[in-house]
C-alpha cells in the first residue's frame, strides 16, 4: 500500500483515477457513502453469481463424468453382443 503521507492522496494519483482535487472538494460525501454502498452491494451479487455458477460446474463436471463412464460401459456391451458367436458347441444327443 501506496504511503500517502498526512495530505492525502496526491495530484498524481488522483488524476489517474480521473479525479482533480477539485472534483473530489465537489463531490458530496453522502452520495459518495450511497455510491460505495451500491458498488458493495453488486460486488457481493457478482460474487454470489459466481458461487452459483461455480457450484453449477462442479454439478455439471460430475453428471459428465457419469454419462462418460456409462458410455464405456454401454460400448463395452455393445462390442460383447457384436462379437461372432463362438465356434464351439456341447452336443448333449446325437
């Protein structure tokens, strides 16, 4: 973290936020109190979003990962009733 000494920030680094030191003297402290509060509130709702979402993948992985093995299995049988009959037999009479 950036030590901005007893005056605050500088000339500089406000002006790489876009900000003068006479836009900041401008800016009314409640509605900048309201503005964080805002920008808290959707950056709380991004973040739930994305729990969400990441929850939904890890839903998602494991119901891939089943209808994967389900398949082998699936092709496995396949191949087994494919196969030619075998080419040997037991004669109970003759």
């Amino acid at each position: 973290m950036k030590d901005r000494g007893r005056d605050g920030p500088s000339e500089k680094d406000l002006k790489g936020a876009g900000l003068t030191l006479h836009d900041l003297a401008a800016l009314d402290p409640q509605a900048l109190m309201q503005e964080l509060h805002e920008t808290t509130r959707r950056l709380d709702a991004a973040f739930e979003q994305l729990e969400h979402a990441h929850q939904q993948n890890e839903r998602l992985v494991a119901a891939l990962t089943a209808a994967k093995e389900q398949l082998a299995q699936l092709r496995a049988e396949v191949d087994k009733l494919a196969a030619p009959p075998s080419s040997y037999g037991t004669f109970l009479q003759a």
